[in-house]
C-alpha cells in the first residue's frame, strides 16, 4: 500500500503542477532591443537629362546668373525672324507646325531660363533624322521666330547663334 500511496502523492503532485500552469499566466516576451539608428544615407546626384522632347519642360530650372538681358528686350531682328520662318518652312514642317512652339504651354516650359536652353535643345536634337546639321545661326533664326510668334518685342540687334550669347538672355515672362 505504500507504493500506492507514494504512485497517488506523485499523481496528485502531478495534477496540481498542470492545473497551476495551466492558470499562470504567460510571461510577457522580452521586448526586443531598440536598433541603432542607422546613418542618413545620401543619394546619389543623378545627371539631369539633356534631351527632353521640345515641348517638355525641363527637370530642373536653370536661371543663368550671367543672363543680363530679356527677351523682352527686343534681341532679334524681324528679318531674322523671316529667316527662322523659311528655314523652319524647309527643313521642320514635315514633323512640327508652329502652334507647337506658342501659346501657355511652350512659354510655361521655358519661362524663366536662359535662352541657351532652348537653342541648345533645338541645336542638339533637330532635326530628328540629323540633329545639328543646320549651322548654328539658323537654329538662332528659328528661335527668333519663336519668339516673335510670341508676341515678343522686335529689336534692332540680331540674336546671335553662340552658346555666349543664348546664355546671356532670360527668357523671360513676356511683358504686357
């Protein structure tokens, strides 16, 4: 009968231990440890693209500290812009009309920066089946034209195809 007894303590023993555990209960996890912050990491500067299609604006303005004039300024002639308009008619009429290079859109586009933005963008992608073929003084004609269908002032100065000389006028809000 001991062992009995003994077999029944250890049985009650047992069921007492399984009952308190069952009723205890469960110990919250341990949080887990703050991380450290980590560095900043800065991205890296991507190149801006220098090939945007000609009604798109351009990623990043560009206003040139050296720009000293406006287009408001009258910097092209009107037989400059009479040239523009041949060469546009002869070489840019079989993919453009004009309407493109007016109106809100085109002036929202380039407002605000150097007038070399644009001649360098005509310059470097126009034609399309041969960018740069014209000499540069056509591609400042062709500007010069733009500008007049925009209702920009004449002057008496033509507007000189050189990088220099783009960089050096804003092209500005078109003043009433």
């Amino acid at each position: 009968m001991k062992h009995i007894t003994i077999a029944a303590a250890a049985w009650v023993v047992t069921l007492l231990t399984v009952t308190t555990l069952a009723q205890t209960p469960p110990r919250p996890a341990t949080p887990p440890r703050p991380a450290t912050p980590a560095k900043p990491v800065t991205p890296p500067k991507l190149p801006t693209p220098t090939t945007p299609s000609i009604p798109s604006k351009p990623d990043s303005p560009s206003k040139s500290a050296a720009a000293t004039k406006s287009v408001n300024q009258g910097v092209y002639t009107a037989a400059q812009a009479d040239r523009g308009a041949t060469v546009f008619k002869s070489t840019c009429t079989a993919c453009h009309d004009t309407a493109r290079f007016t109106g809100p859109d085109f002036l929202g586009n380039w407002t605000g920066k150097p007038l070399h933005d644009l001649f360098d963008l005509v310059h470097t992608t126009m034609p399309e089946d041969n960018p740069g073929s014209l000499q540069p003084q056509q591609y400042a004609d062709i500007l010069a034209m733009f500008l007049r269908l925009n209702e920009y002032p004449v002057g008496s100065d033509e507007l000189k195809g050189t990088p220099e000389a783009m960089k050096a006028i804003n092209f500005d809000k078109r003043a009433k």
